[in-house]
C-alpha cells in the first residue's frame, strides 16, 4: 500500500514532477515557422502603432487650433483622418493590414507550420481549435500596441474619446448612441484586452493530486492566482467569445514546500485560449494523456494509441530513459470536443517551475525560496492544458514495468459569461490532467489537478 503525503504546498503544475515537458515534437522547419509567424505579428503591431501616432498628430493639431482661435477644439476633421488611419490596419473583412495578416498567418499551415509546430510554439492546433491561434496573433499586436502607445502619451484614451465624440462640440455630453465621425476610436476608449484575476478557492477545489510510484500519492491545495488577459475588439474574436492570450509573467503562486527536500516554484509565463459565451464556436474540449514509461522499443506512441482510443493528436519525442535505464515513449495527448456550451474555455498554459532543494542547499545566500538568488538550475517552461471539460491521464509500465496507472478524469466548470465584464470569475474551474516518468525521486507519476477561482 502506497502512503499518503497530505498538505504539500500548491502550483499550477504541481510539485516533484516536471522536468517533463509538454511541448511537442516539431518539424525541421520549426525556425521558419515560428519567424513566419513572429515576422506577420510584428509588422502588424508596427502599422497600427502608426495608425495611432497619426490619430495623435491630427488630436494634438486640433488641440491647437482650438487654442489659438480661443475657443473649443473642433474635431470634426481630425476624427475623419483618425478613422481613415485605423481602418487602414485594423479590423477583419475590410481589406486591412490586419485582414491581410490574418490570410498570411492561416496560409502557413500545412506548408509552413505543422499542427506540432504550433503546439511546440505554444499556439493552438488548426486541427481542434480552428483559426483561435491566429486570431491571438491578431489580438496580441493590437493590444501591444495600445499598450505601447499608452505608455509613450499618457492622454491616448482622451484623443480616442475626442474623436469619437466628434461631430459634437467639444465639452457637449458624449453618450454611447451617439453618431461618430471615426467609429474605431469609440472601439478604442476601452482597452482590447483587459486582466482579469483567478484567486484561488482552498476548501478543497483548487487542489492537485500527484500519485506517483516513488513517494506515494502526494496531495496539496493550490493557493495563489492567476491573471488571463480576456480581449474582444473588431470582430477579431470569434463572435460570442473572448480570447484568452498570455504574453505576461506572474509570479501568483506561493512557493511550495516538498517536505524533507525543499521547494517548488511556479510562475506563470503566457497563455492562449478563449471563454466561450452564448452565441460562441468555441469548443467544450476534454482530453486525455497518456505515456509509455518503459516501451518495448524507443516507440514514440508505445500503447498510448490503443489506451487513448486512437490516433493522439500530438506526442512528445520518445527519450532516453536517465533514472531506471531503456526508453520513455513519447508523452500523448488526444482531444475531444462536445458542444459548444456557454461558459467553455481552453487555455494553453505556459508555466516553468523551479525546483531549489534544501538537501543541497539551493536557497541562496537569503535563505528563502523562490526568490532571484536561488541556485538550482532553472527549469525549462513547459505547457499545460486548461479546460472547463474533463480531463484524465494514464502512464503505462507504471513504475518502469507495473500495470498501467490512470488518474482522473477531473471535471472544470464553466466561466461566469454575465459577469466577466466586471471582473468576476467566480464559479469558474480549470482543470488539467499530465504525465510525469522516470524523474528522480518520484519515479512515475500521474498528475490531476483543479483551479477554482473565488
């Protein structure tokens, strides 16, 4: 009988078991792939900072025109050369940059990116999720540079206001019905993309259960939380949904002890899904994972086809098996959709979780885990799947020889649709499931977890 370790600490990606990564096998050409599509979004953020810094120009030459006549700015043309601007780069269907971006990015795969590259390069697969992946590309160079042009003037939202009011005298009530000389800056005066907090529930709902074949079954609650940027702006998100895109880092997650050994790390690097709310495609997805600890040959699937009811829509290469000698099969996972309820959301996680051990002393000079000086070799960032459906995982010659070990499925539930736009995630959970072989300690090991937001 395996003992029970209760009350270690909590992570997304919990503890003593990820030097394993979920990043995917990608093909030879994954350096054209991942500048193709660095190339598209980098040019797209570039032109509509433009755009911006156009609008400001005609803003700053009504502002002194209006100065030097001694009366209120009039507007009325500058929102008119404003509209024109952004209309240029953004928007979908109107023959923009952005709308020619978009054909670029979707063009390159198969061609270009393989399902397997967009997985390794943090995206969502074509082959499940549609168009979600450039559609975040998109997205996220909207919301760069709006961001950057907020940091550069300080009074970008008071232009985008202004014109938006225009052609209303200057100081006159401006109210959302209004009629507009330049409609995109009404789009403007909220920001695309707003950060919204997942606080963690501790009475048992946050929580991950690690059953591994070294130490036992190691369970702990999850404490901390996590921000997801949610953006919706100019049709570029599928209509009754909200893109989930990451980009920023976060350290929300208090440090976890590993009793006898140390400490886990977590901090949370990026991400790309979406919420789908009434009216929405996005997908209810459940999946499944899956691992061969000891294959009969260096087998990249191992039984994982047979075990997951077909092909996977992804595997890890197969490796060299450092702890117990032999081979590992590739990590697998298989995707499954059902429906398209309101409130479903999928998000690929990017997190890296640092491991410094008190045993060898990898605290540092203050002592105290988590921080900059700590010593141990820092680990690889690795991506996990979140889902509101269900989520399982089986590893096979558990304990490099056992019976197959499962654990889950776990259930999520569903996002709060009628009050994300204040905020509240309330009554959300997340939940992922993934494998862990042949690490030192642990062994194998097969991991579920849950995240609900308070």
């Amino acid at each position: 009988m395996m003992s029970r370790r209760k009350g270690v600490g909590a992570l997304v990606a919990p503890a003593l078991l990820l030097s394993v990564s979920m990043a995917h096998p990608a093909s030879a050409a994954l350096d054209k792939c991942a500048s193709s599509i660095e190339s598209n979004g980098t040019k797209l953020e570039a032109a509509i900072l433009k755009s911006f810094q156009a609008c400001d120009k005609e803003y700053r030459k009504a502002v002194a025109a209006g100065l030097k006549a001694g009366k209120d700015p009039d507007y009325t043309a500058g929102a008119g050369k404003c509209q024109a601007a952004l209309a240029k780069n953004i928007g979908l269907g109107n023959g923009s940059t952005m709308d020619k971006t978009k054909a670029s990015l979707d063009k390159l795969v198969p061609k270009t990116c393989t399902q397997i590259d967009l997985l390794t390069l943090g995206h969502l697969p074509q082959s499940t999720f549609g168009d979600e992946w450039s559609r975040s590309v998109l997205m996220s160079s909207l919301n760069v540079a709006y961001v950057q042009e907020i940091a550069l003037v300080r009074d970008t939202v008071n232009m985008f206001q202004a014109f938006a009011c225009a052609p209303k005298t200057a100081g006159a009530a401006c109210l959302p019905t209004d009629a507009t000389t330049c409609a995109s800056c009404k789009t403007l005066i909220k920001s695309p993309c707003y950060e919204h907090a997942c606080s963690y529930l501790t009475s048992g709902l946050s929580a991950f259960d690690n059953f591994t074949s070294g130490v036992g079954d190691i369970q702990g609650t999850l404490i901390g939380s996590s921000t997801y940027g949610l953006c919706s702006a100019f049709g570029i998100n599928p209509t009754g949904e909200y893109l989930v895109i990451g980009g920023t880092t976060g350290k929300g997650i208090q440090p976890i002890v590993i009793t006898g050994l140390g400490f886990a790390c977590s901090s949370q690097i990026g991400g790309e899904g979406y919420v789908n709310c009434p009216g929405g495609s996005g997908p209810l997805v459940n999946y499944q994972s899956c691992q061969d600890s000891n294959p009969a040959t260096q087998d990249q699937v191992g039984g994982c086809a047979a075990t997951l009811g077909g092909t996977p829509d992804a595997c890890t290469n197969a490796t060299v098996d450092t702890v117990n000698g032999g081979f590992n099969g590739g990590a697998c996972t298989k995707y499954a959709t059902a429906g398209t309820p309101a409130g479903a959301a999928f998000i690929n996680n990017l997190t890296a979780l640092d491991i410094p051990l008190t045993v060898l002393n990898e605290l540092g000079p203050d002592g105290k885990p988590c921080t900059d000086d700590d010593t141990e070799a820092r680990a690889v960032p690795s991506s996990l799947g979140l889902t509101t459906g269900t989520a399982s995982v089986t590893v096979l010659d558990f304990g490099n020889g056992g019976s197959p070990q499962s654990n889950g499925p776990i259930t999520g539930a569903a996002f709060p649709c009628g009050n994300i736009q204040s905020s509240n995630l309330s009554g959300a959970t997340i939940a992922g499931a993934f494998p862990a072989v042949s690490q030192p300690v642990t062994n194998d090991a097969v991991v579920t977890f849950t995240i609900s937001c308070q």
